[in-house]
C-alpha cells in the first residue's frame, strides 16, 4: 500500500491496522507530517504544528500495542484540533493576532477527551477570527485554499479541518459548528461532518473564561466517511459539569446506528426553507441526492416549510456573545483584531437588553417551527449551502438574481438549525459543472443524532464518494 493510499484511508480502518499491527502510529504521524510539508504551503490548513509531542505520543502508542496494552477508541490515529480550542503546551490563536503568542496550560474538553482516547495530535487547524465568519479569512496570514480550487474558499469557521481532511493532510478532524461552521467546509471540501444537539458535546474554554450561556455552538466530528464520525462523536459526546448546558442522558450508540435500515422513514425536502435564494445548480444537485431516499426505501415528500426571517434573531445574540466574550480586546487589542472582528464586537456591544429578549423569543419560534415539522417526518433533507465555494473575500451579494447579505446569504439553511438546538450533517451530494462541492443537509430531531448516522450511512452506501480526490492531495 503506497502512502498516498494510506493517507485516505477511513480513520475506522487505520485504527483495525494498529490494532492487528499492520501499520504503525509512528508510520502514519510521519507519513501526514510529510503530506503536510509537501501540501499545506499551498492550502494554509493549519496554523501550529505539533510534531515533537505528536511523535511522542505515536511512540508510545506503538509501544502499547506492542505490549498487548487496551487500546483507546482513537487510538494511534492522527487528528487535527480546531484553533478555538484550547490546548496545554500547544499554541492555540482562535484565528486573532491578539493571541498569536498564547500557549494555555490546560485543555479543552474536547481536547482533554481525544487524548484520553489515544489519538496523535497533528496541530491546530486554521479559522477566522473566533469562528465568527463563514469562510477562513484572519489576520495570521493567507486565507485557508480549497483543495479543489485554491482560489476558492474553503468555507468556515472549519476551514482548515475541512482542508485538512479532503486533502489527506490527517486522519480525522476535530470542528466546531456556532452558525454552520462544521457543515459549510464539509460541504464546501467534500467530506461529512455533523453538528450534534445542543449540548450533546460539552464546551470548556479554561478557568479564566467567563461563564457564558452557549445557545448555539456545538463541538464534533469532520471526516472522510459516515462511520469515521460515527466512532469520533463517541468519543465526544457525554455530559461534563464544566458545561452547564451538558446533556446529562447519555448518548446514543451511534455506531450501531450505521447498520439499521432506512426503510419506512419519512423524510421531508425544502429546498429553500421558504425564505432562502439558491444557486440553481446547487438546487438541482440536492434535489436529486435528496430523491435517492426514495429508492432506499423511503418517503420523501417536498414540505411548504418557511421561515419568517430568522437572521433577524439570530443576529443580536451572535454579535452579543462574541462581546461578552472578546469585547475587552476592544481596548486591550483594538489594533491586532479584523476589520470584521472590531465590527462584530461593536455592534454587539450596542445590543439591549429588550432587543437581546426579542431575539430569544425569536429562536423559540424558529425551534417551535422545526419540532412541529419534525412531529411529522423523522428527517429534514435541503441543500447545505446556497452557491458552491466562492472565490477568497468575495462572499455573493446576489444569489439566483436575488441580493444577498454577505453573511448569511450563502448560508441560509445552516445557522437557522443552530437556534433550534437540532443535530444537524452535511453529506457529499455531488459536484458543479466547474468540479466543486456541493452538499446536502440532513437534519433530525433534538437528541437524535443516530438517525442521521442511519440516513447518512445508507447514502454513503448508495452514493460512495471515497473514490474523489482534489487536484491538491
């Protein structure tokens, strides 16, 4: 097996290799430390490296299956961690100029449990400024390049996983998902990746962190195949105190979930959410993933689902807690931030209290809406994103013929699911005539991330998108 072979390898397969010594951890650190020397100089994926401790800690993984020691879930298998999180002894910027020198002595959550588990640590993948926009854009450097066109973005604020993932540059990779920031650089690179139900995976940002309400990011997995997830949220998922929004119910066995029949399941398609503009190649390409259901075996019918202009709420709360969090660097840092960081920060800082209420009662509606059309179908099947990859800085401001704001317009289906707390997964659907992305979006129900494994796994099956590789791999 050559290693480029190996490189692409579903994460679940590495993992049977280590175990049955087949492959070393040691092999395979080296091997996509290589691939990113050769590769990352012209997609910008990552931000910090961590080779010294990676090899480390891939020695002593091959030591504990040479000892006949038990084995993590991840065990041996080389990741990427998102730069928003947290990570002891290892350089962690959140995408900002103002912390490009920070090295925390603790971990995240999510940092803490995939060492637990046994992975190899590659880095920190890139992305804007504090997650805040769609698209990897920040003042560190150049703009994170897809790898199916580096003149187009990769999307955001899980650029460099998505990147880093479609590109062979790691086995799995760690995102985080406040608006869509998991599922638009999955849909954009090529791979899967799910955001689960609000609090399904618990946040921690270190103890000198404000105590902050988290209404809509969630921590998961971003990958080259359905199962790959599958055995990555199992690892994320479960309840942790430092979380006060952490789900006590322990979570569903997703990867049994893989095997279940989709047969019998109702599934709804909206390929507009009642409000959006869409691409019309985007359109057609879903729709035509989304009928692929059919043939599975189940009922999928086109839903008259709208929403009453949700930006409109969620606007308010997302720019006030980017304040509540980073508004100090106002003063502190004002000349290190981006033009759209100082932005988001100021006009959070002007949000009322009577406008931040009103927009609470806003995401109720928004959740009310999704649980009343989900009473009725087990799925929500719609395009992921409005346009396929964009060029760097270029957002669409017209969509179909219609304007767009550059903020959200292209990312109409995403953050809505956000304010409603839903699970939510971008699956390879197809590509554009010019040989981008595009994916199709499955939603379920609050907790009810093991549907969307099934759903998923059959697609894949149906569908297999293993096979596709960018020009830059």
């Amino acid at each position: 097996m050559t290693s480029d072979e190996l490189a692409f390898k579903p994460a679940t397969e590495l993992r049977n290799m280590i175990a049955g010594k087949q492959v070393s951890p040691v092999e395979l650190t080296e091997m996509y430390f290589k691939r990113i020397e050769k590769f990352d100089g012209q997609l910008n994926n990552y931000l910090t490296l961590n080779r010294d401790e990676a090899m480390k800690q891939a020695h002593a993984a091959e030591q504990a299956v040479m000892k006949g020691e038990k084995l993590g879930p991840l065990h041996g298998l080389p990741i990427s961690i998102k730069d928003l999180e947290i990570t002891r002894g290892l350089r962690t910027t959140g995408g900002s100029l103002a912390y490009k020198d920070r090295i925390p002595d603790e971990d995240s959550v999510v940092a803490e449990r995939i060492r637990n588990a046994g992975a190899v640590i590659l880095g920190k993948t890139n992305t804007p400024e504090f997650g805040l926009i769609g698209r990897t854009e920040n003042r560190l450097g150049d703009p994170c390049r897809n790898p199916w066109n580096p003149q187009r973005t990769t999307g955001g604020s899980s650029g460099g996983a998505g990147g880093s993932v479609i590109a062979g540059l790691c086995a799995l990779a760690q995102g985080s998902d406040g608006g869509g920031s998991i599922r638009i650089p999955s849909s954009y690179c090529g791979i899967y990746g799910i955001k689960p139900t609000l609090g399904r995976t618990p946040r921690y940002s270190g103890r000198n962190a404000a105590r902050l309400t988290n209404h809509f990011s969630q921590l998961g997995p971003m990958t080259r195949t359905v199962r790959d997830s599958a055995m990555l949220l199992q690892v994320l998922a479960g309840f942790d105190a430092r979380d006060m929004n952490s789900l006590r119910e322990t979570p569903q066995n997703y990867i049994a979930a893989l095997d279940k029949p989709v047969k019998g399941m109702r599934i709804a398609w909206s390929p507009n959410y009642g409000y959006a503009s869409v691409d019309p190649e985007v359109a057609q390409v879903c729709e035509k993933a989304a009928k692929t259901f059919e043939s599975l075996g189940c009922i999928v019918e086109e839903v008259d689902f709208k929403l009453d202009s949700p930006f409109d709420s969620f606007w308010p709360i997302y720019c006030a807690m980017a304040f509540a969090a980073f508004g100090y660097l106002l003063t502190d840092h004002a000349e290190d931030l981006s033009d759209y960081g100082r932005e988001y920060l100021e006009i959070g800082a002007t949000v009322t209290g009577a406008e931040y209420a009103r927009a609470l009662g806003g995401m109720d509606h928004v959740r009310a809406q999704l649980t009343e059309l989900l009473t009725k179908y087990d799925l929500l099947l719609s395009p992921t994103m409005a346009v396929p990859p964009f060029e760097h800085g270029k957002p669409p401001t017209t969509i179909a013929g219609k304007p767009a704001d550059p903020f959200w317009g292209f990312l109409p289906f995403t953050y809505p699911i956000n304010m409603a707390g839903n699970p939510a997964a971008s699956i390879p659907a197809g590509f554009s005539r010019e040989k981008l992305p595009i994916g199709l979006h499955i939603v379920g129900r609050r907790g009810d991330e093991a549907s969307i494994f099934t759903a998923s796994a059959a697609f894949e099956q149906a569908n297999p998108w293993m096979h596709e590789r960018p020009p830059i791999s």
